[in-house]
C-alpha cells in the first residue's frame, strides 16, 4: 500500500497504474489470496494468545507445486485449496 507508494525507489512509478496492477493482483492472483488468508489466520492466533495470555502457535503455508492428479486438459485456473495448505502448530 501506501508505504510501498511513498518509497523513493518507486518515486518514478505512475500511481494510478500501480492502484489498478495492485487491484488486479488481487483480484485475479490466486497467490495474493492465499497470502490475504495467511494474514488474517496470523492476526486471529496472535488475538487468541494475547487473550488468553499464552504463547502465540507457529502460522505456516506450504504451497504445492504437485499437479500430477490434474487431467492435462483442463487449462483452469487453479483455487486457492488446491494449491496451499495454511496451518498453526505449536512448535
């Protein structure tokens, strides 16, 4: 967002177009969504812990890259479950 706006390394960048690149990113990038998802699953454990004064659990994500049982034909975008795993472990 904004902060990424304000850096001097992207001082040369057309604002309008990094809005509307940003807005498509997460629209369409199945990827943002699992990130989007992995955030909020972070932010409800770190609540939890906070509330109930205990140590916050590990938040991970394993991507799988395994699309071996997916029929060579289909060209269709794949859903965010068949390509990630978020998860929270206490170690």
């Amino acid at each position: 967002g904004e902060f990424r706006a304000l850096s001097t390394s992207n001082g040369g960048c057309c604002r309008n177009l990094m809005e509307e690149l940003d807005a498509m990113l997460r629209e369409k990038n199945p990827y943002a969504a699992i990130y989007k998802m992995m955030r909020q699953v972070l932010e409800e454990e770190y609540r939890r812990a906070q509330d109930e004064n205990l140590p916050h659990q590990t938040v991970g994500m394993i991507i799988s890259s395994d699309r071996r049982n997916l029929d060579q034909r289909r060209y269709n975008s794949p859903t965010t479950n068949e390509i990630a795993v978020i998860f929270k472990s206490a170690n």
